[in-house]
C-alpha cells in the first residue's frame, strides 16, 4: 500500500552533518590599487596675464593731469590721487 516516509528522507542534510558558509576570499588583485583608481581630471583654470604694476610716477603724473583739468586750483590733491590710482589700475 502506502510508503511511509521518514523524517530523515524529508530533510536535505542528516542532522549530524555540519553545514558551513565561507565569505569570498578577497585577493590583492580584486581591488585596484591607488594608482589604478580612476581620479577625476585636474581642474583648470584661467591664468591671466599679470598687469604691469602702476608706478607712484604714474599714478604722479596722471594726478597732476587731472589737477591741470580741474583749472589747477588747490584743494583736492587726495581726491585726484586716488582717481589716477583707480584709472590706472583699471587699464
């Protein structure tokens, strides 16, 4: 008639035999080094060209222009200097 199973037919493994998980083994090879890794490009940027300094002769002669402009009256010999050293810079 019928077949009457037992527990240990039902079961994969007898209850006696051990079963063991092993982790990957990671070699020296499965990782790149640090020169092998991929770096993004430098970044570049702009280099412009250094502007020649403006001279205290410059920013002199450029301020006596502008005091010969205003009618060479006296009284603003700081506000002219400071308008040639920005107009001279701005070039």
């Amino acid at each position: 008639m019928g077949r009457t199973e037992t527990k240990q037919e039902r079961t994969p493994f007898p209850a006696t035999q051990k079963v063991e998980l092993r982790q990957p083994t990671i070699t020296k090879d499965d990782h790149p080094s640090t020169t092998q890794q991929r770096t993004p490009p430098p970044t570049t940027r702009k280099i412009e060209p250094k502007r020649p300094a403006v001279s205290e002769d410059d920013v002199r002669l450029r301020a006596y222009e502008l005091y010969l402009r205003r009618g060479a009256t006296p009284g603003d010999e700081v506000g002219d200097w400071l308008q040639a050293e920005r107009e001279l810079q701005a070039n």
